[in-house]
C-alpha cells in the first residue's frame, strides 16, 4: 500500500499506486462523464505541465448566487504552486451527504461550463487558460471518509509545500 506521507504530488505514478482511477481531461468529462463512479471518494485535479501557467483574468466559472467567482491575476499568481501538479483536491459523499464522485464532479463540470452551480470550491481552475486540459483523477472511499482522507492529502499538501494546493481555499 502507498502511502501518502511519501506523496510527492509532482507524479502520476504515485497517484496510481494509492489506487486513483479516471485520469481523464476535462475536456473528456465535458463530452462523456459517463465514467465516473457512483460512489463516494476524493478527486484531484492535475495539470500536465510543470511551472507557471496562464491565467486569464475572466474565467468560465459560473455566477451562483450572483456571485463572481473570478479572482485578480495576482492572487491566481500568488496561490499558484511551483514543482506540483496537484491544483485541486476535493471529496464527494461521507457522513450525512449523499453526493458521489458522479454527481459532484458533474456539479464541478457544469460550474466550468458557467451555470450557476454550487460548486464553489476549486474555482480558480476555470480561470486557467486551457483548463479544458486539466486532468482529473479520483479514488472511491466505500468504506472511509472522504472529509478525512481529503484533509489528510492536504496537510501532507501543507507540509511539503507551505501552503494549500492552488485552488483550495480551505483545509
């Protein structure tokens, strides 16, 4: 079993052996989600080239509630984390929510489209010019919490990096 204290968040190979799946684009999952597993677990969104990326200083996020969730370039900059490919770390179901890595990646997807969804979390990936080329991995947690072992990928996150993955605004 891998475990996550060595995780560098820099190699795919690492990911595969902690038993995530999908490695799709984004542009895949907008044409096809039909993958997804109707379970509860963790995701991560990755980007495939190492250092700094454009951004674009309108995104394609959608308005919930009225709400702009764009951000200025220079805190996209600033949150922006070199030697990890790893930009995104987000959990789907657990205790008392019935959501599944199906269903609130979808939610994601169609955030990314600019509906007015919930998905607020993770919302800086939609200001990264080609975000369509991200790519997402997940793991199905059955029998775990989702909570629990997405904090615990974000505090290792923490410790190797000194700060959270680019678009998680929250531990």
């Amino acid at each position: 079993m891998f475990e996550i204290s060595v995780l560098t968040f820099n190699d795919l190979k690492e990911f595969k052996e902690m038993g995530f799946e999908g490695f799709k684009s984004i542009s895949e999952l907008f044409q096809s989600s039909s993958t997804l597993p109707d379970e509860q677990g963790v995701y991560c969104i990755l980007t495939p080239i190492n250092g700094i990326c454009n951004f674009l200083e309108v995104g394609c996020g959608g308005h919930f509630k009225g709400k702009n969730p764009n951000v200025s370039l220079q805190e996209l900059k600033r949150n922006w984390v070199l030697g990890s490919q790893v930009i995104y770390i987000g959990k789907a179901g657990g205790e008392g929510r019935k959501s599944t890595l199906r269903t609130r990646l979808r939610q994601y997807l169609k955030f990314g489209h600019g509906k007015p969804v919930g998905h607020w979390g993770g919302r800086l990936i939609w200001q990264i010019q080609n975000s369509s080329d991200l790519i997402v991995c997940w793991k199905s947690l059955p029998s775990q919490e989702p909570r629990e072992y997405e904090a615990e990928l974000i505090r290792h996150f923490v410790s190797r990096f000194g700060q959270r993955p680019f678009a998680n605004f929250t531990d």
